[in-house]
C-alpha cells in the first residue's frame, strides 16, 4: 500500500489504480470462497480441472487465476497454476495454518457497510453502522471473529508470553480480558504450567475459547467469566491482566476508566500487557499499523490506531506508574507492558 | 498489485492487506469526494482547516488524510498536509488535469454491485447484472464515463493520429465508433487538418463528444451518427476507422461480425485502428492490462481483455489481410493497425 517512496513522472495510474483496489479484495474472497486454492493444492492446476473442483465456469476460473497470478498468490507457467508459499501455508484448506476464515470476518457485510461510504464517516467522524458499531453487547461477528482470527495472531500468541518475566514455574493468576478465540491466555498458560487463567468475554464467543483450551490441554486451568469487560467484575488479585486488540475500539476516557478498574484488580507488582497495532507519533507509519486507524475510523464510533504516548498516557491516567513498548517484528503488531 | 516478485518468509500479511484494499478505493474515493486535495491545493494544510474547508469531522479527516499518506497521495510533516505531483496534476479540482470525476465512473453503484460477490460472477462466467451488463442500451453511465474518462485517455489520444501514416495534408474520411467523449477523432481532426470525423455513440453519450469538437474547434470537420455500432449503417467509405476501448465488452464471434462490417467501410488501402488493454499471450503480464480482464468479467457478459494474437485472429476472421501490435507506454495501452 505505501507508495509514498516511489519515484515516478505524473500519471494517472496509481489513481486508477486504487480505485479499482476493491477488485484485488473481491478476487482474493471469490478465491477462497470457491476453494480455488485447496483445488490446486490437490492437484488441478488446469484451466478446466480447477472449473470442475470449485463448480465454476472456466471462463471465470481463468480470468480469477489470472488475476491471483497478478497478484503474487498463484504461480502461472504454461497455462498450468501452482501456488505461492503464502497460499500453500494459508489459504489450502489441508493446511494446519489455513487462514481462509478470516475473509468471513474481515468482509463479513456489517464491518463493510461504512466502507462503502466512507465519505460518510469521514463527515461524522466516525462509524455510521447502528448502536455503537461493532462494539455492541453480543455482536455475533466476534464468534466468527474468534474461530477465523486464530492464524493471524498466532505469531503474537508466541511473543507475548516471553514479555511476562520470572520463574516460568511459580504461580500466576491471569485475567485475559476480551480473550475472544483465547489463545494468548493459553500460550500463557502453556508457558507457565502454573498459571491459573480467567478468559472474560461475551458469553457466545468464550465457547470458542474453551474448544481452544481443551484443545490446547489446559482446559483445567482455564475459567471462562461470561460478561463485558466494562461491566463484570473481575475477581482477582491478579499477577497478569492481557489486553489484546481491546483498547482500539474505545476513546480515550472509556479506556482510562476502565484501566483503572484493571490496575485495581492487579497484585502489586503485576502488570498489564497490551497488544495493539502502534502506529509511530507520525500516525503515518509504519504502514500495516498505521493504516489500521481507517478500519477503527469505519467500523467503531470512537476507536483509533493509538500510538504509543497516547496508550501510556491513558495507563499514567489511570494511575499506572509505568509502561514500555515492545514491538514485535515480523508482525505489524506491538505489545506494551505496563506496570502498577 | 503485482507482488510477484516480492521475497519474503511465509506471512499472513499479503492475504490481510489484500482483504482490507477496498479501504485504499474506499478512502481515495472520499477524498475526492470530500474535496481533501483541492482544499490542501487551497491552503488548508491542518486537520482543522482542512476539515473547516470539508466539512467534515477533525477526526475523520485526519484519519483519512494519515491513510491518504501512507497511499502516497497526500505527504505529512509536523502535522501539515500536502499534495503529491500526482494528486497536485490530477486531483486538484483548479488543475486542467483534474480527473477526479472518473471516481464516479469507475465505482458507479451499478458497475460495482457484481465484485461485492464477485464468487458468483466467476462461477457464472460474466456478470450478474441483468441484460448485458453495462453494454446495455442508451446506458446512462457511459455519458458519466463520457465526462470523466476525459484525462486518463489524454496520453492515448496524443499518441493514436501518429499511426496513421501519409501527408497530414491530404483529405481522411475517419469513422470514430463508440466515440464517448470523441477525443481520439477529436485528435485526428487536429493533427489532419483536412479530416472529417464521423462520431457514431448513442446518441445521449454524443453531445459529449459535440461539446468537446466544441471547444477543440473542430466542430465544422466532425458529424454525428447517433446508434448502435452493430446496427448503424456507417456510410463510407472511410481511409481510418477508430476501435477505441469497444472490442473488449464483447466475445470473439461478435466482434468478428462487427469487424466484417467494419471492413466493408473501409476505402481500399484504409485501416482500423484499435485501442485496448492488451495482455501478453500469458495473459497476466503486464499486470494493469492483465489485470483489466477481471474488470471485464464483472461488469459485461462476454467480455475480456485479449491478447494481441486474440485480436488478430478476429481481424483476420474478418477479412483483413494483416494487423500490427503497437504499445504505447508509458501508458498502459496498446494499440492495434489492421489493414483491408
């Protein structure tokens, strides 16, 4: 997406260009919806033998191939395709690492809705779906979150765990707020063979982390606390408060009360671990991070891309006395640990 | 789009940038919407001015104005927004160039509908609007497309007269069919200054390219011929007949039909000039005119992008003797010479 480096004389075509990039998501979808790549994964790499796996017509199926070659996800060599590395890894259904759901999610028709007016949104500045967004209790597109997001955060999943410092036998009690799928409080869980987790969420999507922890084995050490994070109460005292993907959908303010209700509910010397996307102060970089303001912009009435002086100024509101940032490459993501 | 070449480890990144590029179309469109870079153009370079001269919320465009950084259309320093070259040439509402226009063509609620579930378009093989799709009839869009293709179609229209050889004195009779906006006739008329051009569109679509003669003082060498090019009768003979972005709405048989009567037009020793997106035999290099192929899948029932070996196959289906492929970077287009 960043252009921003190239160097070229004036033309029209990065302009035509984007405009036209809605067709590059609606090839990528039609791919996966019609199993074009798990077809070719399985050996139909013709024209027609790819027609006849995914029950579509050739004509479509070449012009779709074509495109996805264009694209980088599918190989073309003497009208046989092949996949890229990527799409081996995430999007061939036989893949352990299958990530095709989560088209489902990121273009489910409610999240997309304001996009398809963004003009709107930029007027009221903020977005124009119903109640507050997505953000409202019990919204069914976080159980479709839950189940399809797991391949994108697995990368982070494994990082997180190493930013809780100590002896990885001793005990620790972990509230993982807004768990959704679960599996940061499982990969802590799996990290520390001590550790006592409380994943709070709606009560529709924790069904979805609790097939993740018995899944994982540690399901004996895994408390679901059915509720919203602003309401329920939290128990505790606790060594380790996780808020993954949480603070983006709310404003300032909403984010300090409710900071305050978890450094209340910290042990001393616990802390707050925060995994966000983190823009730099610039908010125009890098890009991955950045760029995610927009989705916030369209798809909640007051979240943002934060960076990271704006995140510890509202743990400092809230009366943390401390908070470092910790990106974590290769993802565009980046935690920040705060401490009571 | 083309990430083909790109090196990288296995990541799930490409596949969530590509399900979030409609944000890039989304985005870009709002901007010429809200009149973001003519305001810039203007002198609001802050949030607050610019969303002042916008009317739009401080914090939607300085979500938008950040996203349109990380694009490359807009640049940031210390919180002042400027124009790119590209955005300052074709964005700026005060510039000759300005294109902003072809938003409204290219994202016209119609031509979209069929990529938000372009899985149905590929499994029928053609789009899912009704009739013809956009080849239907008096189709009002193409009067919008008429006003608004005007810039993207500059650099072509400079560069089509040079293919047509001999004194620039000499009398041509030009037929110019699916004229639009008229400006490659329009282009012939001034480089032959002793050229007629006969403009066959629909009629609604004509006054367009009667404006335009208009203003390019051509008006006296340049006749309407209001109807169907698969129905009209041309008159003629003709020394040049213009296929400018026509062929490609259609399937091989149909323009074989077309192209006979195109050739019975012809003067002896005349020539069709075509105009196209035209992919190499591969059919996914280079990626604008590959790429274009898809556009076609989902907005006409038999259409496509051909290649040149295509192209020539109809000509000489036809009955014209020879026909030579004629790229015309840097533009994305080619051009295509066949002789009677």
């Amino acid at each position: 997406m960043d252009n921003s480096s190239s160097n070229h004389p004036p033309s029209p075509a990065l302009i035509f260009q984007t405009l036209q990039a809605h067709h590059q998501t609606a090839a990528l979808k039609a791919g996966i919806d019609l199993g074009v790549f798990t077809a070719i994964a399985d050996g139909a790499v013709t024209v027609d033998a790819i027609s006849a796996a995914c029950a579509a017509s050739p004509k479509g199926i070449r012009v779709l191939c074509d495109f996805l070659t264009i694209m980088g996800f599918v190989t073309k060599t003497d009208n046989r395709y092949g996949l890229s590395t990527d799409s081996q890894i995430f999007l061939n259904q036989h893949s352990p690492a299958y990530m095709g759901g989560i088209a489902k999610f990121i273009l489910d028709d409610e999240l997309t809705t304001p996009f398809r007016d963004l003009t709107a949104v930029v007027r009221k500045g903020g977005t124009t779906l119903p109640d507050a967004g997505t953000v409202s209790d019990d919204n069914p597109v976080w159980v479709e979150f839950a189940r399809s997001m797991v391949p994108m955060m697995q990368m982070q999943s494994q990082m997180l765990p190493e930013l809780i410092g100590g002896d990885v036998n001793r005990p620790l009690k972990v509230l993982d707020i807004a768990a959704g799928h679960g599996i940061f409080g499982i990969a802590v869980a799996k990290k520390f063979p001590n550790a006592h987790i409380t994943a709070l969420d709606w009560a529709n999507v924790l069904t979805v982390a609790h097939e993740n922890a018995v899944a994982a084995g540690v399901d004996g050490r895994h408390t679901l606390l059915p509720g919203s994070a602003f309401d329920v109460d939290y128990g505790g005292p606790y060594d380790v408060i996780l808020l993954t993907n949480f603070l983006h959908h709310f404003p300032h303010a909403q984010n300090v009360e409710l900071l305050k209700k978890v450094r209340a509910a910290l042990a001393d010397g616990g802390q707050a671990i925060t995994l966000e996307f983190i823009p730099n102060d610039d908010r125009v970089t890098p890009p991955m991070a950045a760029g995610f303001a927009l989705t916030m912009l369209g798809s909640t009435a007051n979240g943002d891309a934060y960076p990271f002086s704006a995140l510890d100024a509202m743990f400092r509101d809230a009366g943390f006395s401390s908070s470092t940032l910790h990106p974590l490459p290769p993802t565009p993501q980046s935690a920040v640990v705060s401490h009571k």
